[in-house]
C-alpha cells in the first residue's frame, strides 16, 4: 500500500525495511486497516490478566499480521523517540540527557518494572518515573513563575484529575509549611480506571452510526473503526476551537456501493458536548458509585476497561476512600471537617486535552463543589493556567531539575502499602482452605533510595525451585509498618496484585535444598519497587520478580 521510501526517517533510511512504524503515522493508517493497529500498549502493559511479555497484539489481528508484545510496542516507540531526539540534537546526545519518564499514578508495581526495562531496551540509562498528575503539578508550579506560593497555602488540598486518552487518574497533594517553606505532599492516588479519550471517541462513534442507520447506512466493524477515529480527530479541534460548530466526517468504505467509495455524515459540537458531558461527567452525589455488573464468563481478549463511564462517580468513590488520608499530617487538624464522608479539596488542577472544553472541567469542578456545599465546607478553586497537552512533558523536565536539588519537590514516596499473603497456622478442616493474613513487606510512602527489612520474619525457600506469592496492595491503610500482620481487613482495604516469585539460584548449593532468607524492600532511585531475598547466612541478595504473565500459576500463599 506505500510506495518505495515512504517510511524512511530522517535517521534511518532503511526503517521501512522493519516492518512497522511509530507515532501519528501509525494511528492515521491504522484507521485505515485496523487489524494492523496496536493502541493503547500502555494500558497493556499494566493488564494483570496477560502475559505482558507475549506476542498478543493487536488482540484481534488475522493469523498473518505480526503481532508483538506490550513490552515490545512499548520499547519501539521509545526507542523512536530516542532516536527522533538524537537526530534533532546532535549536539546532546540523548544518552547524556537525564531522562524521566512518566506513568500513571495508578500503575502497580510489576507495570513500573516493565516500563523501566522496556525503557533500558530502547537504550535509555538513568532514567527516572514520575506519576503524571505529578508532573502536571511540577509543571503548573514551574509556569507560575514562583506565583503558585501565593495560589495555595497550609492546610490546601490538591485534587488533580487527569483524563488522558486511555485513562482516569486522580492524585491528592496537600500543602505543608515546615520551617516557613510550603511543602507539597502527595498523599494518595486512585485505582487504575481505564476510562478516558478512547471511550469518548467509541461513543461518538456509536452516536454517529446511529444516525447513519437512521438514513439505511449500515457499517461493518472495520468501518466502525474507522469512525471511531475519525471520531476522536474531529471532537479534539471541536474541543480546542470555540469557533468550530461542526465538522464533516468522512468513513472509507472497502466495497463499490457507495459513491465515491466512501460513507459521509458529521458531527457537530452540541453533539460532542452533550453525549460527553452527559455520558461521562453526570453531576451525581457524592454519594454515588460506579456501577458494577457481573462479567460474562466468556469475553474476549482485551483491555479491563471501567464498567461504569461516569468519570464523576468514579471521583466521588475516590475521594470517599481517602476521607481519612489527611487526618494525622502536621498542621492539617485545624482545616479538615469532622464528620466528613469525603475528603474534601480546596484546589483543582486538570490535566489533559479533553479539559480543553471548559463546558467539561466546569462540570467537575461544579460537581465537587455541590459535594462540598452539602458538607457545608468552602467551594475548591481552580487552579489556572495548565498546559493541558504539554504539561506532563513539561513538568517532567522540571522534576529532573528538582532531582539536582533546585525547585520544589513534591514528597510522597510509595502510593501504597504492599503485602504478601501468609497462610495462617490451623489444623486441617475438610473443605476448607487456610485463611490467609498479610504480611506487610514495604509501607506507605517510602521514598526514593531507601530500603528496609523485615524485621523477624523468614520465609525457607527451597533451591533451584519458583515458589509463588500472592501479592496485595493497599491505597489506604497508611500506618501498617513493615512486618505488620493483619488477620483482618476490609473487602474493598487490600487489591490483590499480580504474584511475586523468588527462585534461589542451584549455584553452590545442593538441589532440593532449603535456605532461610528475609525479605527487604527498596524503592530504587529510578522510582521502582524491588523486593530482595536475603539469605540469614552469606552476602548474597536475590531479587524477588514481579510475575507478569497474566492471571496466576496456581500459587499459594508464603509459609513463614
């Protein structure tokens, strides 16, 4: 379908020849043939149910188009960038640049991993994470030109709500003063909600072939797909542009029918406003939750997406959740209200292009604010002036500044507690399964460099043999200390994550045999979690790998 060349690039002549192409390129022919198009790898690289590792994409391509894993779409497109830099900087190469890379909040232990090692496959050393409604924050701060020290003060909270293509990602931030310095905290992050753009542009689609189906169009799933991304085109210059009413949409067709080989409607901007505005951002209580159906017991390989589309009761069941993640921080006893059945915000930041409209970041903003008017607690102000498209690039390099010891630093370390499962010592019960406790092994907000261990416990592990884990995680019990052992927890208190494996090496040692070894949890200065098996006797240290396969190997829970 492309001529000779047309895929070279600037520094690689030859790219054709690969087989593939990166970037825009790839989205605008992928609406073309959609079979052939893989979106969305990062979601896919954090999708607990699939082996990350494995060629598995595009999740619905023939038996004769390639397919490759979300490790290694993830890698290609950064290794393009990599390179696209390197051809436009010659004079600083990008393997001297101090590099950060930014991820959702939400993205669990075993996702960061996978995005630092594809990372380390596209040639990139010394970089660093950072969780995006951060760099959105880094960013605002930096633009304000020292203005944002007059914006907020003690005992604010920041609620930052990014909207980005694929998902919904909320992060709290409170403002402390120590030595008469602000200092902002973050304090707590959402789940992983795969919610944003990409559903948006489904249900315009959607909407459209309607109206198509009203006047006896009628397109097949490969046109749909087309649409969809048509769809997504016309509503961001419909969001960005005031001056736009309307714009035409054009679906190729792939038989002779239709005149001119193609399918022609449009859509216009009350149509993009109020399908979004209504289907995704409904003023609700702050009561409301998202609704959750049973699954079916047989679905097709994809993404987890949210089953609920209303961003709004995903964010009331966020804030609900952290009602207690400001209770005990120095100097915010006196600013939070007693009997409270949400934490309530005093500032909202938005990040991404979707918020371009102000009809949408209105309506969240509005939305908060009825939730705290019935709380009889002050409106949140909005926080102005944010990039929505460049903002979390932009404030990514501000925080590679910020590492150099310049600028302000948001603290915060590790947005969760995380914990092994332990099966509990009891006699044997026919028909009854060990009930399990969680050991904790790394607690909420260790930050970047540290380490600690375990303090008693010891797991026997036997040589040259995986042994498995069950792994949880906690966004809201904030005080469990490393070595805690719970018995009991609430349903919605622990996730439970993908498993860990530790499998000690047969070097020097006899088969079959067990060594006692403690764990120890570091948080790496690239912002990743690694957990260490430490042997009682000798130097050595095992790191314990996050299993990225998908969904189990029928492990069980630790012996201690």
């Amino acid at each position: 379908e492309l001529a000779p060349g047309e895929l070279a690039l600037p520094w690689d002549a030859a790219a054709g020849e690969q087989g593939y192409v990166v970037g825009e390129m790839a989205r605008s022919r992928g609406a073309a043939t959609p079979i052939r198009l893989v979106a969305s790898a990062k979601s896919w690289l954090c999708h607990p149910g699939v082996d990350r590792r494995a060629a598995i994409l595009p999740s619905d391509a023939p038996p004769e188009v390639e397919r490759v894993s979300p490790l290694t779409a993830s890698t290609r497109y950064l290794t393009h960038l990599k390179r696209a830099w390197d051809q436009a900087h010659p004079e600083a190469p990008f393997a001297e640049q101090a590099v950060t890379v930014t991820i959702p909040a939400s993205f669990d232990p075993a996702a960061r991993e996978l995005t630092v090692e594809a990372a380390k496959a596209a040639g990139y050393e010394g970089l660093t994470l950072l969780e995006e409604p951060q760099a959105a924050l880094y960013s605002w701060i930096q633009g304000s030109a020292g203005r944002w020290r007059k914006e907020v003060k003690p005992g604010d909270i920041i609620l930052a709500v990014d909207v980005g293509g694929g998902t919904s990602d909320f992060s709290l931030i409170a403002v402390l003063e120590r030595d008469g310095v602000l200092e902002p905290h973050r304090i707590a992050v959402g789940e992983h909600i795969l919610l944003g753009g990409d559903n948006m542009d489904l249900a315009l689609a959607y909407m459209v072939a309607r109206k198509l189906a009203a006047s006896n169009t009628q397109l097949d799933a490969w046109q749909m797909r087309s649409l969809t991304y048509a769809c997504r085109g016309a509503k961001e210059k419909l969001l960005a542009d005031p001056s736009l009413s309307m714009l035409p949409i054009v679906v190729p067709s792939r038989g002779s029918k239709l005149i001119g080989g193609s399918v022609r409607t449009e859509l216009t901007r009350e149509e993009v406003t109020s399908s979004i505005l209504e289907g995704f951002f409904p003023r609700v209580d702050a009561a409301a939750r998202p609704a959750v159906r049973a699954r079916s017991g047989l679905t097709q390989l994809g993404l987890p997406y949210a089953q609920d589309a209303a961003v709004t009761r995903h964010l009331a069941a966020f804030l609900g959740r952290q009602v207690d993640a400001a209770g005990e921080l120095e100097g915010f006893a006196g600013h939070l209200n007693a009997g409270a059945s949400f934490l309530h915000p005093t500032a909202v930041l938005f990040n991404g292009g979707v918020f371009k409209s102000d009809v949408l970041s209105s309506r969240i903003l509005d939305t908060v604010n009825d939730w705290l008017a019935a709380e009889g607690a002050q409106p949140a102000r909005l926080l102005g002036g944010a990039d929505l498209d460049l903002a979390v690039a932009r404030g990514a390099a501000y925080y590679s500044y910020v590492r150099r010891g310049q600028g302000v630093r948001i603290r915060g370390g590790t947005a969760r507690s995380y914990y092994l499962a332990v099966e509990s010592a009891m006699p044997a019960i026919p028909g009854m399964e060990p009930p399990i406790q969680a050991l904790c092994v790394a607690p909420f907000g260790m930050e970047e460099g540290s380490e600690a261990a375990l303090p008693s416990q010891l797991f026997g592990l036997v040589v040259g043999e995986p042994v498995h884990f069950r792994f949880f995680g906690s966004s809201t019990r904030r005080h469990d200390q490393i070595g805690a052992l719970l018995d009991f927890w609430q349903p919605d208190e622990l996730q439970e994550l993908n498993e860990i494996q530790m499998t000690l090496p047969p070097e020097g040692r006899q088969a079959g045999e067990v060594v006692q070894v403690a764990l120890h949890a570091k948080v790496t200065e690239a912002g990743t979690l690694e957990l260490m098996a430490v042997p009682t006797s000798g130097s050595e240290r095992w790191k314990v790998e996050f299993d990225v396969r998908g969904a189990g190997t029928g492990a069980g829970a630790a012996a201690a």
